[in-house]
C-alpha cells in the first residue's frame, strides 16, 4: 500500500502558479489563433511570474517539509524563489519588446526553417513573432523555482533539467545571426547535458553511501571523519554538475560563447535567474546535506572560488564584445557569490547566507538592466556589441549611456550603487569564518574588473563617436519598465539597503 | 555474486562515456556517449537498490530514463537545426564562437 504523500497546497502556490501557467501557455499554442497568441502569452506568463511573486510574499515566514519530504518550503527558499519569480517577470518583459527590432522580435519565426535558405530570408522581415518562448520560459522559471527548494537530491536533479532543457532551446532561437545562435545552443545542450550526468552519478553515490537521497537523512548519515570514500566522491561530482550551471571557472567554458550567440534577452534571463537557482542549490545541498562535513568540501569551494575570480577578472580584460565581456564578468562574480557560500558556518551561524541571497538579488537586477541596456544599441544587422561600436556614446545618447555607466559602476562595485552593498555583505561574512586570505583575493580580482568596466565608460564619454556608428533605438514600453525597475533598484538597494538586508536575515533559515 | 562486478562495470561505462564526450567529434556522437553515462547511472542505482533493500534505487532508475528521453527530444532537434545549416554535425566545424 502507497501511502498518499502530504502535499500542502499553500506552501506549494508559488510553484503551482508558474508551472500552471507553462501548461496553460503551451495549450494556447495549440489552440489560438496566430494574431491573439502574442498578448496572451506575454499575459498568461506575467500573471503566473507576478502571482508566484506575490505568492512568495503572502508565504514569508513559512518553514515546512511537504510533499512527503521532497520540498522544503523555508525562508531561503522563499527569498529565492520571489528573486527568480521577479528576475524572471522582467525578462519576460524583455522577451515581449517589439518595438527595437524592425522585424519586431528578437526571436525567429521559425527555427525549424533552416538559417540562410531562401525562406528564412523572406521570414527574416515579416512581422510575424514566435510564442513558443514564452511558455518554455515560464517553464524554466518553474524549474529554477523547484531548484532552491529541493529538499531531495532526485527532486533537485528533475529541477535542473526542467530549467535546462526550455534554456538549451531558446538560446538557439535568435532572429539575427542564426548560426551564431545554434552554435551556442548546441554547446550549452552537450555540456549541459555532460553536466548533469556528473550530478546523476553524485546522486547514485550518495545513495550508495547513504541508502537515501534525502538532504536531511544524508545529514544523518554523514561522513565520519574520512571513512566515506563513495560518500564524498558523490558530493564532488554533485557540486561539479551545480558548479558548472552557476558557470564558476573552472566549469565556465561554456558561458561566453552561449552568452554572446544566445539573443539577449535570453542572455540576461540566463545571467540573472539560473546563477539565482544554481547558487540557492549549492548553499541547500552543502548546509543541509553537508554541513557535518564540512572539511570535505571547504578545501574545494575556497580554490573554486579563487580560481573563478581571477579567470573572470583575468579573460574579461582581453574581451572585444560586450556580451563576452559580462559573460567573463558572470564568472568573476560567480566566485564573489561563493565567497558568502564560504561566509556560512557549518552550523549555520555568521551571516554567509543572508549576505549571499543579497548578493544575488543585487547581481540579478544589476546584470538584467546591463543586458537590457545593450539590446537598445543596435546596426543594420541587429545589435551592435563590439566595443568599438559603443565609442562616444555618450555624445550620442546621454541617457542609455548614463544608464549603462550606472550598472557598470555597480557591476565593478562602486559605493552608492548595489554591487557595493552586496559585496560588502559578502566579504564581511567571508571574514567573520576567518576566510581572510580569500577576500584579499577578491579584493584584488574587483580591482582588476572594474578596469574593463571602466574602460567601457571611458570609452562612452571620452572618445570620438565612429563615423557610421550604431543608432540607439527608443524602446518600447516593456524595455523602459525593464530599464526603469532595474535603474531604480540597483540605486536603491545601494543607498538605503537596510530593509532588503534585513528581510534576506530574517529569511537566511534552511529547514532541515 | 558481490555487487562490486556491477558498480565497477557502472564505473568503466561511465568513464568510457565521458572520455567519448571529450574526444568524439561528431554532435550525435558525443550526445550518445552523455547517454552512456546516464545508463551507467542507472545500473549503479539498480545495484545500490539491491544491496541496501529498498525499491527507492530502481524507481530512481525510472526517473533518469524519462529524462533522458526529454533530453533525446531536446538534444536531436538542436542538432538536426545545426545539421540542416551546415551539412555537418561535428563540433569541430562549429566554430564562430571563441575568443
């Protein structure tokens, strides 16, 4: 006899919402006409996106195990889960920006029409826009909403590859440059796809080793002092599949190429809510399960994490193109993010995770509004991201290039901007563990960032514009919105952080 | 019988598997070797379920085959996309994005 698991249905509304909505988006594919499907879609995932946001909200405080174990639905968890539903509501605002492009989306009309045949060229110009984005979006979300509540290593490994499998497709669906858009998907899909089999293998080791994969009962069963070979080989090959999704150097190689060929809304979707899942994955996975443990893992996150601030600082500085250069930028800030993985007690004391939830609420607005920003600065031939192409900018436009110069300052983090706020946070909670040798690091791989940030604003307002120069498009309503949000809390979270903070301190509480 | 033949079979399948990702050339290739992989992960949680009495192992097992075939569905459209371009599925030939 199987007993019927306890689900509550409360706990679980944020989720129910966002994935009810994928279905919903998926049948109205199916079954409305061409011209409404649009505006539906967009609609439909907004109002799942925005109500799971609310549902978060209305759920604060909550600490609970359902579904029969597999989901912890905690303060962490919420904290998180409100970040992507919010990321991920502006990037569907990204997604649904007609006014840029001439040809009216970012997105091609047909990916199955082979890219350069006769009838691409003819579909490159209709107005006609693709939906399908919308649900496997939505669907992605949902993933990455499942991912950092996951309270069962075989529930987590389904999160993952629901969030992985909608992004291996819409990376490949960019309008323009076609071929440099499938290249990037077709590495994203066989590293990805290597990845998790490197989690898969984690998982049967572990419950090899534990007979469970159950974070709580792996707890339990926890290492004693060195005996457990297959019990750490399994956590090294876990965090290596969750590592390489949180684009961390070494397991980076990825992230440029898919970052620069993906279209850019799905660039910045990318950026900001899959390293928000992948990093609320590897804190649950190494407190909970792990956090007994902790000499078998410290040793290896402390070299990933330096290892990942340099590469990104170091390769960032030879970048030519704009979305390679946030790219590498992702990975330097990747190994800022584990600098708070480290800043936590194995106990749970310190403010390690408090500081790194901040840290990727900041990063997350921050590198949206930065991508959102490059989709405006277009050519002939889409949008224009060479470096050279940004020269004199400002002259040009003063307004995109103050908007740019803003998420720049707190890329490279600035004082007064939130990349300042979140990297104090994080340093002060990596000290407080005594992890002092690594924020002298960090320290020094911020300083080498923010040249090529500056380097970028430099560029903007102290060179000569080129003579056949991008033109800056007026955005649409979406992308202002998307703009406008960002703009302001980027600003704000960097003057007055004081409640946001306090609300990610009330939330840092993993329930077990 | 001990268990050890199946988990160290599961080991070299896997290790085969993942050396074919790193030195094959052909996409689809490279994509079955990542199947491999996830097959010898099957095996050792079919073996672990044997050897620690539960059932939880082999419904495991079914799991990992339902999203294998999801990832099949994903995967071969990706790559029959890129194919019909370029008359070619090698990842050597995809090569616009680098430094």
């Amino acid at each position: 006899m199987i007993e019927v698991p306890d689900l509550s249905f409360a706990a679980l509304a944020p989720l129910l919402l966002v994935l009810g909505a994928a279905c919903l988006g998926v049948l109205v594919e199916a079954f409305a006409p061409r011209d409404v499907r649009h505006p539906v879609q967009v609609a439909i995932a907004l109002v799942g996106t925005g109500g799971a946001l609310v549902a978060t909200l209305l759920l604060a405080g909550t600490h609970e195990v359902t579904a029969g174990g597999a989901l912890a639905v905690d303060g962490a968890a919420l904290f998180l889960q409100a970040t992507i539903a919010g990321l991920g509501a502006l990037s569907i605002l990204l997604f649904a920006e007609r006014s840029l492009d001439p040809a009216r989306s970012a997105f091609v009309v047909s990916a199955a029409v082979p890219a350069g045949s006769p009838r691409d060229r003819e579909l490159v110009t209709t107005p006609r826009v693709q939906t399908e984005v919308y649900p496997l979006a939505t669907f992605a979300i949902g993933g990455m909403m499942l991912f950092v509540a996951a309270n069962d290593l075989l529930i987590m490994f389904v999160a993952l590859e629901v969030l992985s499998l909608p992004l291996y497709l819409i990376s490949g669906m960019a309008r323009r440059r076609r071929l440099l858009s499938q290249e990037a998907a077709v590495k994203y899909f066989l590293l990805g796809a290597f990845a998790s089999a490197f989690f898969l293998y984690g998982l049967a080791l572990v419950y090899g080793a534990t007979g469970s994969v159950r974070l709580s009962d792996i707890r339990a069963a926890g290492p004693d002092g060195g005996g457990d070979v297959l019990l750490v080989l399994g956590l090294a090959l876990l965090v290596v599949g969750l590592l390489f999704k949180a684009s961390v150097a070494p397991f980076h190689t990825w992230t440029p190429d898919v970052y620069q060929g993906a279209p850019t809304p799905v660039t910045a979707f990318m950026a900001a809510c899959t390293k928000v899942a992948a990093f609320g994955a590897i804190l649950r996975l190494l407190y909970v399960a792990f956090g007994t443990a902790e000499w078998t893992w410290r040793p290896l996150v402390y070299a990933v994490a330096i290892v990942s601030m340099v590469v990104g600082a170091v390769l960032g500085l030879t970048q030519t193109d704009l979305k390679r250069m946030l790219a590498y930028s992702s990975v330097a800030h990747a190994g800022f993010l584990l600098t708070g993985v480290l800043g936590l007690g194995g106990g749970g004391e310190g403010s390690g995770l408090a500081a790194t939830m901040f840290y990727l609420l900041t990063y997350g607005l921050t590198t949206l509004g930065a991508f959102a920003v490059l989709t405006l600065v277009r050519d002939g031939d889409g949008e224009a991201t060479h470096l050279s192409q940004w020269a004199g900018l400002g002259a040009r436009s003063p307004l995109t290039a103050a908007v740019m110069t803003l998420f720049l300052l707190a890329l490279a983090g600035i004082p007064l901007t939130a990349g300042f706020t979140g990297k104090f946070a994080v340093f002060r909670a990596a000290i407080e563990q005594g992890a002092w040798p690594l924020v002298v690091v960090a320290l020094l791989a911020s300083a080498v960032a923010a040249f090529f940030y500056l380097r970028v604003i430099v560029l903007m307002y102290f060179s000569e514009p080129v003579a056949d120069g991008p033109t800056v498009g007026v955005p649409g309503v979406p992308t202002t919105v998307v703009l406008a949000v960002t703009a302001t809390a980027t600003l704000a979270l960097g003057i007055l952080p004081g409640a946001v903070l306090e609300l990610a301190e009330q939330a840092a509480i993993f329930v077990g | 019988m001990t268990i050890s033949y199946y988990l160290v079979l599961a080991a070299i399948l896997f290790t085969i598997g993942a050396v074919g990702v790193l030195v094959r050339r052909n996409a689809i290739v490279v994509f079955m070797c990542v199947e491999l992989m996830l097959n010898s992960v099957n095996l050792t949680l079919v073996t672990f379920a044997r050897a620690t009495g539960t059932v939880d192992g082999q419904i495991m097992a079914f799991f990992v085959m339902v999203v294998a075939a999801a990832e099949v569905v994903v995967g071969l459209a990706i790559i029959m996309s890129i194919y019909r371009t370029r008359r070619s599925a090698s990842v050597d030939d995809a090569n616009l994005l680098k430094y």
